[in-house]
C-alpha cells in the first residue's frame, strides 16, 4: 500500500519539476560550472530540504487554513516571482544593450 502512495508521488512530482525552475536553475549552474556532480549533489540536497519543509509545515498549515487560501496565497507567490523575475531581465537587457 505505501509502494503505491510513494509512486504515485515520485510521478506526480517528477512531473511537475520537468522544466520547472528548479531544473533550469540546475541546467544553468551546469552549463556554467566543470563539476556538474557537485551540481547534482547541491540541487538533489536543495529540493529534499525543500520537501521535507514543504511535507512538514503542509500537514500543520492545511489544518489551519483552508485549502483555497493556500492555493490563493501560492499562486499569488508565483505570480509576484514571475513579474519580478520579468522585471530584472527586462531591466539587465536594457543595461546591456546602452
């Protein structure tokens, strides 16, 4: 019965990150650096941490908050992420380009 729950989220996640900006970040810091195993290391640490902080704090806060505030709040998050992301490369191109 777990064997399931465990694929059934290794799938849904490895999914979800396939062009996510956790695998472009990684694909960039490779592309960039001569050691691509301690990338892998860096980024496979950094997104277990990010699960474990994401499973433990997920059970506590959907206890107390409801699950459309939640999913409000996180699109609202990539949202303000996206545009201020937008924002800087706008602005880095037009210091390159003068």
């Amino acid at each position: 019965m777990i064997i399931n729950l465990l694929i059934s989220i290794f799938i849904t996640v490895f999914i979800a990150e396939l062009g996510d900006k956790t695998q472009l970040a990684t694909l960039t810091l490779s592309g960039t650096s001569s050691k691509p195993v301690a990338v892998l290391l860096g980024s496979s640490l950094a997104l277990i941490l990010a699960s474990l902080l994401g499973a433990l704090a997920g059970g506590s806060i959907s206890t107390l908050i409801p699950e459309i505030y939640l999913k409000s709040i996180a699109s609202a998050t990539f949202l303000i992420i996206g545009i201020r992301l937008i924002v800087i490369s706008l602005r880095e191109t037009n210091q390159e380009l003068n």
